[in-house]
C-alpha cells in the first residue's frame, strides 16, 4: 500500500475510526499483476470479498467479469451493469431468486451437485464443480476442495453431469474447481489440476476450464498460471479463473486507535475496532501485518483487544509496538479482503465509513453508519 502516512492521520481525523481505507493504485496493480502472470484467461472477481459499488465499478470497467454467490450479488453485479459471459452464478444452495436472476442477466452456473441440472433455467450455460478430495495448507474453514467439504461433485459424478446437461437442453461448457482460499503451497493447485487432467479420457475436449483462485498473498501467480494453462490445454480449453481476497486485500487497511491499555495475564492495547471489523483473526485465525502510525523510543509485545464482551475478539497477539498511548493511530493491512465485507452490526455497532485514495485525495465510497440506520428496518412506519 502505497498511501501516505501523514494522509491516513488526516482521513481518520476527518471521518473517526474506526475506517477501512483503500488504494486505488494497489487496486489496479493487483488487476495488473493477474493480467500478466494469466495471459489470456477471462477474470472473474469473485465479489463476496469486497462488494463495494466503486470497487466493482473500477473491476468491471477493466473488462473484469464477476462470480456471484447470492441473489444480492448477482444483483450488485447487475447494478454496475454486468451482464451476460461477464457472470457467474455460483454456490451450492442456489434459491429460485438466483437461478432467475441469472437467467435474466445470462449468467453461467456452476454446477454444485447432480440434482442441480433440473433445476436450470432452460438453455442454460455452465460449468462442473469438481471437488478433488485434497489436503490444502490452509485453514479448515477455508479448505473447499476437501473430501469432507460441501462443496462440489466427485471426480466420477462429473462426466455423468455433463451428459446430464446436454441431454436436459443446456450447454456443459466445462469443469470448475476451486480447492480454498489462502492457500500457501503452490503444489496444491498442482495437485487439484492433475485431479481434473484424469476426467479428459471421460469428457473429451471442452470449451472452458475453470480453476477459481484461491491464491495467497504473494503467491507464485506466474507460476500457478502456467500449471492452470497446461490444465486447460489438456481440454482444449480457454482459462477462466476467479480471484477474490488476491485482487483486493493488499488494498485495504483498517485503521483503528488506541483506547487504552491493561495488563491482565497478557498485555493487552485496547482498540476501537474488533471482531465486527475485521472478524477473519477470529473466525480463521488469520495474522494481518500491522504498522504502528506513531513512533517511540521503547517497544515491547502487545495483544490487539477489540471493544466487545467477547475473549476471542483479538486482532493480533504478541504484535510488537512503540508503547502505545490512547488516540495513538494504528493501520491493520491486507484488511482490502473480508473486512468490510464481513463487518457486522453485532451490539448494534455502526459499520465504519470506506475511503478510497486515488491521486492524493480521498473519496467517501461508503459512509459511516448510524445507530438509527441500524434499526430503520425495525420500525413499523413510524
């Protein structure tokens, strides 16, 4: 991330903190970086990451398609004017809502299980989701292509589905898979491919073979891209693939004060932001780097606590600070991914207000809510 010190102090200054603060330059590298390392492949974002309007505005006027995985996606999909082969509807309890809306707009399905294909719109286009039955180096929650994991259909159902498809009206353009998100080793996605290279015998030639993303940060894309093209060779197949949280979360930065400090067991720098900000520590014990915005002589290690009555709401462990004094600034990073998106009004907490920086100002891309924007829905007319 590449916006300045001084003007993160100015933008929590002028909107309160907690706030998510994104790069728009980092924002486009990171469009730029799977460009070069996928070639040819057609990019699909994969929107439940960072749904926000400007973000997807900016992603689809660089001819970025999206993979939608709710009614309401597909709807922000459209909203931004997204239509047609730049669609993908995805998920595996699709409601009749997103089944219409995505014929509607003329989206592509993913197939998640073999009694989905009666319930495609007629005439409708999509692909397999295969699940490879693979260990991946991620966390458990995050780990979809696991023989344990809900998600997709066993290598030997797939052929089966595809005939299914062609013979119900519709057109199987391919397979999918999609083995997680975060992952570290490079071999997983070697692995999973080489799962779909067995299924060609079966299949025979198809038009589109879909690889997802799944890719952490700072992963060998170039790397991952070649293997993904070889895969796709062995079909004949143009590359589709669907990064979410590598697009997105290098550009994010949650920034959040100091409260206070304590010392209980553990040395704890009490924040204003917490779970319902950033929920990824907490759900997938995830480590976000973090800069301290302020500078002092003596440094020691500190446990990031949240405001809420909850012992896991902690953003950090052993995170070594400047010693840290109330309405002292600190900037949580690669929080671009799943913190926004997953913020939440848990004890009736306000979702904080989203920035952009792009050419040395901000712009407001969402504002800060309030209490009564909370409860608006529950009032009966009044």
């Amino acid at each position: 991330m590449s916006i300045p010190a001084d003007a993160l102090h100015a933008a929590a200054q002028q909107h309160g903190t907690p706030l998510y603060a994104y790069d728009a330059a980092e924002l486009d590298a990171s469009v730029a970086r799977v460009r070069t390392a996928f070639g040819n492949a057609r990019v699909y974002y994969a929107m439940k990451a960072n749904p926000n309007l400007s973000i997807l505005r900016r992603l689809h006027t660089q001819d970025v398609g999206f993979e939608c995985v709710s009614a309401g996606e597909i709807a922000r999909a459209a909203h931004v004017g997204a239509t047609g082969e730049n669609l993908i509807v995805n998920g595996p309890a699709k409601s009749p809502a997103e089944y219409a809306l995505g014929a509607q707009l003329g989206a592509t399905f993913i197939i998640d299980r073999e009694e989905e294909v009666a319930l495609l719109p007629p005439a409708s286009r999509a692909l397999i989701r295969v699940n490879p039955a693979l260990n991946v180096s991620t966390h458990d929650h995050l780990a979809t292509g696991a023989a344990d994991s809900k998600f997709g259909v066993t290598p030997e159902q797939a052929p089966r589905i595809i005939s299914a498809l062609r013979a119900a009206g519709h057109t199987a353009l391919g397979l999918h898979v999609h083995i997680g998100s975060a992952i570290r080793d490079a071999h997983d996605f070697t692995a999973a491919f080489a799962r779909l290279n067995d299924l060609r015998p079966h299949t025979g030639p198809l038009p589109v073979l879909d690889t997802g993303g799944g890719w952490g940060i700072g992963a060998d894309l170039p790397g991952i891209a070649r293997e993904a093209h070889a895969a796709a060779a062995t079909f004949g197949a143009q590359l589709w693939v669907e990064p979410g949280r590598s697009l997105v979360a290098t550009a994010g930065t949650l920034l959040t004060r100091v409260v206070g400090t304590k010392t209980t067991g553990r040395p704890f720098a009490l924040l204003d932001a917490g779970m319902t900000e950033l929920l990824r520590p907490m759900l997938y014990g995830a480590q976000h780097p973090v800069t301290p915005l302020w500078q002092r002589e003596s440094t020691s290690q500190w446990d990031l606590a949240g405001p809420a009555c909850e012992s896991g709401d902690l953003l950090g462990r052993n995170v070594t600070l400047p010693t840290p004094h109330p309405g002292d600034l600190l900037a949580i990073h690669e929080a671009g991914a799943y913190g926004a998106a997953m913020s939440s009004n848990y004890l009736t907490r306000p979702r904080p207000p989203e920035l952009l920086w792009e050419r040395s100002q901000w712009t407001v891309i969402r504002q800060r809510e309030t209490p009564q924007d909370i409860w608006r829905a529950e009032e009966s007319g009044e």
